[in-house]
C-alpha cells in the first residue's frame, strides 16, 4: 500500500482525532510575518518577482508495510554497546563552515566559531590556517573539543584560516575525509570547506578519472578542488568560477590560499552563508550568525545566492558567479537545523520558529491542561503554542546533554531504552493531564512512537501531537541527510495512520498554505522540496550520494562500489510544456 499524505492539507485535514469536535473554538486567524533583517544585498543582484508553480507534484512510491519491519533505530556494535546517534528520527544538517581573515588569533577565533556549530556537525572538525605563505592544516575525529587543544592551536599561526565541522552516516575511521581538504597544484596550495552537496557528483568524477584524475576520497568536495587545478583561467579567483559553472546542486564552500579567502555560494543559495566583521577589520565567514556572536564579530550580510566574495591584502571583492536565479533556500533552517539566536536568509530563526507554534495553536486547537516541548528543537515553538493559546508551557520532558555516542545496555532489555536515555519525562507535569507534545518534524515515526509512550506511562490523560513543520514526504539531495523516501512515515501514511501509529490522542502538522502565508513575498525563495518532491535542481543521475562526504575509509576501487552512500534518483515525467509532473522513487 502507497499512502500520500498532502504536505498542503487545510486545517481539519491536517488533524486526526477523536477529540476532533474541541469545545475551544479555534482563535481568529492572523497574518502572521516576519521582517526580514538582512542588510542589501550587492547592486550586481537584481530582487527578482517569479510566479509560484500551480501544478503540485503525486507521488508513486513502492513499498513495503508496516514501517517497523524496514526501520530499526537499534544498532548494535560489535562489543555489544547500544550505539545510536543524538537525533535518530532526524533530518540532519551535513556540516558548517568557518573563515577568518585579517586577524593574528585566526585559528583561534575559527576554534570558537566551530564550537558555535557544533550541532551542525559532530563527528569530525578541522582547521586549516596560512602563515608565510604556508598552509597548516589539523583535521580529527570527533567534537571540537576532542580534537584542538592548546599546543595543536599553537601549530596553526597565521591571520587566515577556514574551519569545518562535519556529520557522516557511516564509517568507523573517517579522518581522510574530514575537512577543511588541501591540495597542492601548479600555482600554489589551496584548502576548502564545503556545506552542501552536488547532484551531479558521479558525471564530474566519471569525466575527472577518465582525464587522469586520482581521487584519495569519496568526498564531492574533492571534485570542486579538481576542477579548480584544471583550469585553465587566472587568478584564482576566476578558477573557482570556472569551477562552479560546472557544479550542480548545493554548495556553500569557504577556500583558502596563500595571500585570500574566499567565499561562495551557489545560484540558488540552499545552504547558508553569512558574513561579519570584527572590530579589528578582520572579515569572518560562517554558516551561522551565531559563530559570529560568539567571537564578537558584527553581522554584515549574507553572501548572496550565486555571489563569489574574495578577501585579502587589498580589501573585499565581489562577483557574481552566473546570473541570479530565483533562491530557493533551505525552509529546514528554520525549522530545526539552525539555532534559534541565528539570523538565517534575513530571517530570526528564533521568530519564525515562534510563529510556527502560533500557527499551529490556531489552526490545529485542541483543550489541554498544559503545553509541552520535544526538547531542544520544539521548545520555541511550543512557547509560540502556549502564548497564542492561552495554555502554560512546562518543562515536561528534561533532556540529558551528557549521552554519548554509545551506551553499554543491560542484558534485561529495557523497552525504549535509547530515548530514556536521552528523555526523562516529569511526572508532576504530565500526571493526569491533557499534555500537546510540539516537535520540529515526524521523519520515521518511530522516535515519536517512543515519546508518546514514554508521556502517557508517566501519567498523562491524553497526549495531542502537534508538529511545526509540513509533512515530509520526499528525501533532500543538497546537503541533508534524510532517509530514502520509503522510510518517510508521512510518505507511507495518511495523517490518521500516523496518529494510530504513534500512539497519540491528536495530531495535526503545520499546513503547506499557513507557512507560505507567514514567509510572505519571501516564500518563493524557499525550498520546500522535502514536503512537495518539487526539486529546483532535479538530480540527472540514477543514483545520488545521500550526503556529500559519506565514509569510505579504506575503499580501493570505483565509486561503483562505495555502499551505503547513495540513494535512489528521482525520475522524471514530463507534459508537453516541459514541466515536472510527477516523481517516482523506485
């Protein structure tokens, strides 16, 4: 059975319950905006007014039920450890970068901003830094903490350098693929980090090792570095444009060579990128405005969609990369990847996430005795929720911030023993109650399964679900790892099938048309493919790397081979006026 449910459904479509008929009449409906507080933007980027596609796009999915029998968030290590990762049933953010120039503690400064990211990336982090015209480069395994300290800081001196932390989906050794990479050609040294992720990976490798091309990673950030040592224009600055004309998909990449930094973003800006200034003068870049806040540098703005900005000796340089097309920035920024003190694509992350909760309040209302939070990523907009509805917000769930990576399980099996570990619900709040859980977002559902029960064990009357993000339906192939498409609950299930599944008393997700409505004028330069399938760049290949840097430590032989790292390419049917119709993931 192939069960599609509508990321745009109206406000009682959007609910599933038996307490549908609420004595609370819902609250009269606002418009809801956010202003925009970036600074303008480069004269050489037009603003630009496209019309909104009116055709939606079905999907044919094959698949199996029910859902459990493909998914399993246990995995045990040889040892016998359970072993899970912070977020199982979560979309996630690939990485974060840094760049820093103009100032004598650069590698310092990068160290900071990293720990800002942290929560882009866990599993790796480096720092490349140039003094004397020599790049310095200190890559590790694990947090930031975990791999710089003092005397490895002493090692990276100099007034530039670029930063990366970075997240991968498998692999036990993962050093040769954790950046910031550098590279040494004929004009020099050059080091890059890279958010992001090309559609088009496999046709540049393919092209790349057919020239002689000898590749060390599985990395597509490795091709971008390729591209730029075959080049044939000067300086470099012009390379990398040359080597961005070719690339396809998301990519917001920081370089570092002798005497520059260097800044891009590609045309459609999925991935975020910002820029500020310390009091010094020195010029920073990073993913996040929070990286800036914490080093003390005072936001700028942000380094547009298709802009290359180049920094060195003699000031600031920019230039557009192609001609402007219509942004289509990543909507998940904020709803969950970004923290809520960042300013993303001109937006508060903290406001939207807000007006997310309000939304929901007045358009999925339902009587309750108290509002609580999926933490940390509902918390905002569960305070949104209770504000707009009347209701107060408790702490009914603590979370644990000291889980690691693995957890040696008793041999009595405890039954949801990965989320205890990480959840602790609060009697006194919750015990007999009538309790609206708010989350970011249902991936599998098999988290959510978990909670519901989790609440309802300790005590709580009823439990409604409510999730401030659209269904999702459809994976990301530029720079967020999400399942295939099969595993996506929503992809397999109607509303109603979801709230049997998980347990709940309620459900109801953030309707398509409320948050297009809350973006504004802005709202067509989101991407919202994760909830429509309706892809900007539709991957041309069969197969597409689910993040860019999958682990292959130890690979010898074709990219054929590297396992786990892809996942199924959309297809796509076209009518006569050569528009996308319909998408199957086989």
């Amino acid at each position: 059975m192939a069960a599609t449910a509508s990321p745009t459904t109206t406000k009682l479509s959007s609910i599933s319950s038996s307490h549908r008929n609420s004595s609370i009449n819902p609250a009269p409906r606002t418009h809801l905006s956010i202003l925009p507080k970036t600074l303008s933007k480069p004269s050489c980027f037009p603003q630009k007014h496209f019309l909104s596609h009116t055709h939606r796009n079905s999907f044919a999915i094959r698949s199996k039920n029910p859902i459990f029998d493909l998914v399993s968030t246990k995995k045990n290590d040889p040892d016998g450890a359970f072993s899970f990762s912070e977020d199982d049933d979560k979309p996630r953010e690939e990485c974060g970068v840094v760049g820093i120039y103009g100032d004598p503690e650069a590698s310092r400064l990068c160290y900071l901003a990293l720990h800002a990211l942290q929560h882009r990336g866990q599993e790796g982090a480096g720092i490349v830094s140039v003094s004397d015209n020599v790049l310095h480069s200190i890559t590790g395994v694990g947090l930031v903490s975990d791999v710089f300290n003092e005397s490895k800081l002493d090692q990276l001196p100099g007034e530039m350098a670029i930063g990366h932390v970075r997240y991968s989906t498998a692999g036990a050794s993962m050093l040769k693929n954790v950046q910031p990479f550098v590279a040494g050609y004929r004009f020099g040294s050059v080091g890059v980090a890279h958010n992001g992720n090309l559609v088009n990976y496999r046709k540049l490798r393919a092209m790349l090792e057919d020239n002689g091309s000898i590749f060390n990673t599985s990395s597509d950030t490795e091709v971008v570095l390729h591209l730029i040592a075959i080049s044939k224009v000067r300086p470099f600055f012009l390379r990398i444009v040359d080597a961005c004309e070719k690339l396809e998909g998301a990519y917001s990449m920081v370089f570092a060579t002798e005497d520059k930094l260097v800044a891009v973003r590609d045309p459609y800006g999925f991935r975020p990128l910002v820029m500020g200034r310390r009091s010094n003068g020195a010029v920073v870049f990073a993913s996040e405005t929070c990286a800036l806040d914490l080093i003390e540098a005072t936001y700028e703005r942000e380094v547009s969609p298709g802009e290359v900005v180049a920094v060195d000796k003699d000031g600031v340089q920019s230039l557009c990369l192609m001609p402007h097309l219509e942004p289509k920035q990543c909507i998940f920024e904020h709803i969950y990847f970004s923290l809520p003190n960042s300013i993303i694509f001109g937006r508060s992350v903290y406001e939207s996430r807000h007006a997310f909760g309000e939304i929901l309040a007045t358009e999925a209302p339902v009587d309750c005795d108290v509002v609580i939070a999926v933490p940390d990523s509902g918390v905002v907009a569960a305070l949104g929720y209770a504000a707009k509805s009347g209701v107060p917000f408790q702490q009914g769930l603590i979370r644990s911030h000291y889980v690691g990576r693995t957890f040696i399980e008793p041999s009595q099996k405890i039954r949801d023993f990965g989320v205890k570990l990480k959840l602790s619900p609060v009697r006194g709040v919750l015990e007999g109650k009538r309790v609206v859980v708010v989350d970011d977002s249902i991936v599998r559902g098999t988290t959510s399964s978990k909670i519901v029960r989790l609440i309802k064990e300790a005590g709580a009357k009823e439990v409604h679900m409510r999730i401030a993000s659209p269904p999702i339906i459809a994976s990301c192939y530029y720079g967020v790892d999400t399942p295939s498409s099969e595993e996506l609950i929503s992809n397999r299930m109607s509303v109603e099938e979801i709230r049997v599944y998980i347990g709940c008393d309620s459900l109801a997700f953030l309707p398509m048309d409320s948050l297009k409505r809350l973006l504004g004028k802005d709202s067509p330069s989101f991407c919202y493919a994760c909830f429509s399938g309706n892809y900007p760049v539709l991957p041309k290949e069969d197969k597409v790397k689910r993040v860019g840097n999958f682990i292959d430590d130890g690979l010898n032989g074709s990219v054929e081979f590297i396992d786990g790292g892809w996942v199924q390419g959309p297809h796509q049917q076209s009518d006569s006026e050569g528009e996308v119709q319909k998408l199957s993931f086989l």
